[in-house]
C-alpha cells in the first residue's frame, strides 16, 4: 500500500506494510494504545523516583505570589517563566510534588499524539506509528515524564510548534500562523533551548519553502518582538551561569566532543550500549535515505542548528549541555530510526520490538530508581526528617540548597521557612541573603550519604557535629543529616561562618556536594567581605 505525505505530496517508497485496519481507520485507535501505555506506567511509577532539588526549587518558587514569582524568574534567576507559572499553580492548590509530577506526566502523554501527528504529516502512518512507539520507550520521554521540570512541556511545546509550522506553510493563512505563533512563544517561555528550535524553523524555511518566505519572515519578526521577556530571561540565566560565545568560560572542546555528545544524546533516546547504538546509527541513515527531501532538510536543520550553537559556545564551570536540553530533536531522530526499520519490511517487527526492549534496558540501568522505587529504608527516613523539620522550623530560618526534605517539611507545614540560598551561585546566594529581614534566623543544612554522587553512598550517615559544637543543633536519619544552628545566625557574616563549618562536616564525610557548597561559601563570604557590607549590616542589626 501507499501513504501521501501531506506537506511534500511526495510518496514513501516500499517498506513494511502495516495490517490494513492499523493503516487505515484504525491508525488512531493505535497511536492510542500506545499513548496509554505510557500514561499507565508514567502514573503508575509516578513517585518511584526519588524527589529532587529542582522539583524542589520549582515548587518554592512557585510559593511565591505570581507578582513576586515574575520578578524572581525574570530578574533574578532567569530560565523557564511558563513552567514556573504551571507550579505557582500547583503549589498554591497545594499540591506538592505529586501535582508538580502530575503536569510533567500529562505534558509527556500529550507529546505522543503530537509527535504522532506531526511524524504522519513529515512521512506517513506506518513509520509515525513506530516512531510514536520509540519516542515512548526512550529513556528520555520516561525519566522526564516523572521529573517536575519543565523538559516534557518543552517536548510537547516544540513538537506542536514544528506540527503547527508545517500545518501554516501549507495553509499560509493568518490564522495557521498565529496558531504557530503561540505555539513558539510558550515553546521559548518554556526553556532557554526554544531558541534553537526557532533557529531550526527559519532555516528550515530558507532551505525548503522560500515560496513561504515573505510570510513567514513576518511571522517571525512577530515573534522576535512578543518573545522579548523570553529573551531577556535566557540573558539572565546566561549570566548566572557564564554561558555564551566569544572569550571566557570553556568550549566543549571542538568537533570530538561535541560528536561525543550529540552520540551520547542519540543513546539515551535509544540504547546507550555502542555495539547496540551503532546498529541505531545506521537504520537513522537507512531511514534518511528513504524519507522525502523536505523531510530530511527538517531533519538536518533540527540537527546542525544545536551542533553550531555547541560548536561556538561557551560554558561556565556550573554547566554544560546534557540530554534533556535536546528533547526537542528526539521526534525527529525517532523517525529517521523508525523509516529505517519500515525499510526492513518482514524483519521489521522484530527489529523494533528488539529495540523497544534494549531502550526500557537501557531506562532501567541508567535509572534504576524509575523501575524500581528508592529503597524503604531511605524513604522511611526522608518522611522522618522532613516530619522533624515541619514540626520543629522557624518562620525565619535560612535554608541552604533546596534540599528535598524542605519540600517534604513544606508540604507536611505551609508556613514552613520560605528564605533558600541556592547552592551553586554565589552571587545569587549572597544577594539573596543581604535582601532578607534582619536579624537573621537559624540556619539549616542537610547533608545526604545515599547521594549517588558520593564516594560511597550508604543509608547510613555518621553523626558528625560542626565546630564549635554548643552553636549547632544535629539530628540523624538514616543517610540524612539534618544541622541547625542553636541560636539565630543574625548577620550575613556569621550565617556564612557557620555554613562553612556545617558544610566543612559534608566534606569529612566525602559528601558529593560538599565542595561546590563550600566554593559558593567561600565566594559570598569574600563578595561580602569585599563589598564591606559586612560590618554595615552587622551594626544596623543591633
């Protein structure tokens, strides 16, 4: 049989042949099977994975009032307003994690329709419906679908935004464009990275469609005009982290490893394991030969765009590229792979079902905890700590990282402390920490030996206590290690003094975080001791 391909009227050329009822008026039905299945086990393995930071950091900045939240993300911290908003959202329904992971989970489930529909217009069903099957066993669609980021927003965003895009260059009215229009707008308020999948679509437009080319550079200029606080947000989040083009920071260090990555990228879409990955490799290349021109331009400027962009940036020592900031091109990787193994016609069953099954491996070894829950132990002592910490914390206290048993505490106490100092920014540490109410309150740190970062994770942790002991409070849960200082820090000086030495018992007790958090100490204490604001401050809280 044969399928028209909707933007190119172009005709796939052999391949396995679905059963006619899948093909046909079943094809739905289909693409929704699998939809569920993948809202069964996102639902079902909702919490299997244990809470983190970020979601935490999501969470309490969505505590904010939406006036102050704008503020924070906008001038402050930068990054992704639109999710941000989703969880002033939830946590003002009072929700918590689980709501948070919820609106991950549905973002995710509402990728496969699109990346179904968005596939069967770029190609046809048969090779849709495989890769909709890919994109739902990949490793990155399954983490992220129950990680309270914004990363399966920014999948469905950009998804609907290249569907949207195809659908307004065959229409060519205003109202297909002002339907993309919105779709790229929340795709760049949702992650700095929307900027590349704009980036992408203009190419692709100069490349493939310069009949379109008067509209769509309107179209594009209006979008360059609405998404300015977008922008000025990525410029924010830029500076915080030394990331751009041009001198200072590090690069990825040429062609080598920006390869390197972009192959350890394509690994956790597929299988990660290189004799496997290789296979991959060549059934993409199969695929792309097979697929329409336009097809393949699409494909190659969702590709060259980000690999540019590597190629000529630069990056503080606090970042660097990982997987999830190219979640956009998985669609696309996803239906090369799948066009190469329609290519395969009676093998081609097999082959995706051999590959269906090395992608969950490979889920499962990267991230054991997503199949098979954190262990009893550990969650135990996380409800005990955060229970201890809702019962027992000041409205004034200062909290250091946005430590997972604040969220459990929060969530257990609405009133539970709401000052955090982030732990890698120093910068923003100690603005945040001058711009609170003195005197300040205890400060509170937590240190964890079941960290997978650590040297030797262990549920078990030593009950160290900082120096000089009568200025801290500490308590032992399990791997968790809760100190507070006995009475209120109240200047910016001694709250510093004591971090160090809380943070100095992470590193004797090889921590994985315990050096970065001393480095962002260390820095804001010297910025402050610069600044000499620390004798100001410490005579107008007298």
């Amino acid at each position: 049989m044969t399928e028209s391909v909707q933007t190119t009227g172009v005709r796939p050329r052999g391949g396995w042949t679905l059963p006619a009822a899948i093909a046909g008026r079943r094809y739905p039905l289909a693409v929704g099977a699998v939809t569920l299945s993948a809202a069964a086990f996102l639902l079902h393995q909702l919490l299997a994975w244990p809470p983190h930071e970020d979601e935490t950091l999501a969470l309490f900045v969505g505590r904010y009032p939406l006036d102050q939240l704008f503020q924070v993300v906008l001038e402050e911290r930068g990054g992704a307003p639109l999710h941000f908003v989703l969880a002033w959202a939830v946590a003002h329904l009072g929700f918590g994690l689980e709501g948070l992971r919820v609106v991950s989970a549905a973002f995710a489930v509402g990728s496969l329709p699109i990346v179904a529909a968005l596939a069967a217009r770029l190609t046809g069903r048969r090779q849709a419906l495989v890769a909709t099957v890919l994109v739902a066993a990949s490793w990155t669609f399954l983490f992220h679908g129950v990680y309270g980021r914004m990363y399966s927003l920014f999948l469905f965003t950009s998804a609907l935004a290249y569907l949207f895009l195809l659908r307004a260059l065959e229409r060519g009215d205003r109202r297909a464009w002002s339907l993309w229009a919105l779709a790229i707008l929340a795709t760049v308020a949702t992650h700095p990275y929307g900027a590349m999948v704009l980036a992408t679509q203009v190419l692709f437009v100069l490349l493939a469609r310069r009949d379109r080319l008067r509209q769509a550079l309107l179209a594009f200029a209006a979008v360059g005009v609405l998404g300015i606080p977008f922008w000025l947000t990525d410029f924010v989040l830029a500076g915080r982290f030394d990331v751009g083009v041009g001198a200072g920071g590090e690069r990825l260090g040429g062609p080598l490893p920006v390869f390197a990555y972009l192959w350890h990228v394509l690994g956790d879409f597929t299988t990660g394991w290189w004799p496997l990955l290789i296979l991959v490799a060549a059934l993409g290349a199969l695929g792309l030969r097979r697929l329409p021109r336009p097809t393949v331009l699409l494909t190659a400027a969702v590709v060259v765009v980000p690999t540019l962009a590597f190629l000529a940036a630069r990056f503080g020592s606090a970042t660097s590229p990982e997987t999830r900031h190219l979640i956009f091109v998985l669609p696309f990787a996803a239906l090369a792979i799948a066009a190469g193994i329609v290519r395969l016609r009676r093998l081609a069953p097999i082959v995706l079902a051999a590959l269906v099954v090395a992608q969950l491996t490979w889920a499962w070894q990267k991230t054991p905890p997503l199949f098979e829950w954190e262990p009893d132990a550990r969650q135990a002592a996380r409800a005990d700590a955060s229970a201890y910490l809702a019962a027992t914390s000041l409205p004034d206290d200062v909290l250091f990282g946005f430590e997972p048993l604040y969220l459990g505490a929060w969530e257990r106490n609405h009133d539970f402390p709401l000052a955090v100092l982030p732990r890698a920014d120093a910068n923003l540490a100690l603005s945040t920490l001058l711009d609170l109410e003195r005197p300040l309150g205890r400060g509170v740190w937590i240190l964890d030996a079941s960290e997978p970062n650590n040297a030797a994770p262990a549920l078990e942790i030593d009950l160290t206590q900082p120096r000089p002991e009568r200025a801290f409070e500490v308590r032992r849960f399990g791997p968790f290690l809760v100190i507070r200082t006995a009475k209120p820090t109240r200047t910016p000086k001694r709250y510093l003094e004591r971090a160090g030495a809380a943070i100095l018992v992470g590193k004797s007790l090889w921590i994985g975080d315990a050096d970065i958090n001393l480095l962002t100490i260390d820095r804001a204490a010297r910025a402050l001791r610069g600044y000499g604001a620390d004798r100001s401050l410490s005579t107008s809280s007298r």
